[in-house]
C-alpha cells in the first residue's frame, strides 16, 4: 500500500482507514441495542458509539427520540434500586452529547429537541447520602432527588455540571451554559449563564433583539 493511499490526493493527510471500523461498531452497537434493549422508546436515526456505557438491565427507563447521536464514552444510567417506573432519561430528538458526558437519573433527567451537550457533561437528579457520619458514605445510599428538564435547543459547554437534590431544575429553552458552570437552580429562557454556582449573565432581549446584560 503506497503513501499516497494514506492522502487525500495532495500531500495531506487522509483519513485513517480505522475510523471506517470505528464506524462499523458504533452502526453494529446502535442496531444491537434497538433490536435488544428494551428501551422505553427508541427513535430513528440514532446514534449510539461502541464506548458508551448504557446498562441494559436499566434501559426500560430510557426514552431516545429521533436523530440523537451519542459520542464516545458517555455513560448514561439509572442508580440501582431504581429500575421500575416510567422513563427516567428521556433525550428529545435532535440531541446531540458529546464526549464522556454522565447522565444518571434516579427520577428524571429529559433533554427536549435539539439539546447539544459538550464533552464532559456531568448531569445527575440525585447525589450520595452523608447525613450518617457513623457509616461510609457509600453504604448510605442516595437522596430522594428531583427533576431536571432542559428545554429545547440548549447549549451545555464543556465540563458543565447540572444538579438538583430535590424539587425541579428547570433550564428554558434556547440557553446558554458556560464551560465549566455548576447549576444548582432553574434559569428562565434565553438564558447565558456561568460560574459556581452558576448566575445569570444575559438574557435575550425580545424588542431589540440582543443579548444583554441583567439589571443589577
């Protein structure tokens, strides 16, 4: 096989012949897991790479809409003990999370239409018990939690951690997430938002159709 094989033709690189494999086992993994996985719903034109962590035994309280593409190592699951009932997870069509993203539901985590999720999201309705300093916190179990919607055509930057221990954490549509943020609270729509934790930076403006900064 010559250099040139390698190419696109011109002296660049070409692309590497073991992403076509790669492909191979992400399309061979996608249609196992449709044909297999009990899913509580499982859309067209999805896209679930080999890497990712998804339990089948918990797959009963997934839900995946149309078009949705799941990138390498992402891990989405639901805590033991927490396996009946309706969807947990539930990802609108048009979803698109990124690289090692964890999503673990005890109730609730929905992403609706056209959520994209940056690599190394972290988003979890739930969190450890430590109220007993008497026994190790991983023989404690896990909080009761709440629930967590993030409506439609958000955008989650990279690293964004999105919490909520009790009650709704509801995100509004068509807001903005800064890198590295800790959400522990409900923004309206059209938010940008960022820090730890995370505030509200700007909001869209409806009459002058901007975005602008809160009044203090």
């Amino acid at each position: 096989m010559s250099r040139k094989d390698f190419t696109s033709g011109k002296g660049c690189p070409g692309e590497d012949p073991l992403e076509l494999f790669s492909r191979f086992l992400t399309k061979a993994n996608t249609i196992w897991m449709r044909l297999t996985y009990p899913f509580a719903g499982f859309g067209k034109g999805v896209s679930i790479h080999y890497s990712c962590d998804l339990p089948r035994q918990v797959s009963n309280r997934m839900q995946i809409g149309n078009d949705v593409y799941i990138a390498t190592g992402t891990w989405l699951t639901v805590p033991e003990g927490a396996m009946g009932g309706p969807p947990a997870i539930i990802l609108g069509s048009g979803c698109k999370i990124g690289r090692r993203c964890t999503l673990s539901a005890k109730n609730l985590i929905q992403l609706e239409d056209d959520v994209l999720l940056a690599p190394s999201s972290l988003i979890m309705d739930h969190n450890h018990e430590f109220s007993d300093i008497d026994r190790p916190i991983h023989a404690q179990g896990i909080t009761p939690g709440g629930k967590i919607i993030i409506e439609r055509n958000c955008w989650l930057g990279y690293g964004v951690t999105i919490l909520c221990n009790h009650g709704e954490l509801r995100l509004g549509r068509n807001s903005v997430v800064g890198a590295g943020a800790v959400v522990t609270r409900s923004f309206p729509p059209f938010s940008v938002v960022g820090g730890n934790p995370a505030r509200l930076l700007k909001t869209f403006d409806q009459q002058s159709r901007q975005w602008i900064k809160p009044r203090e």
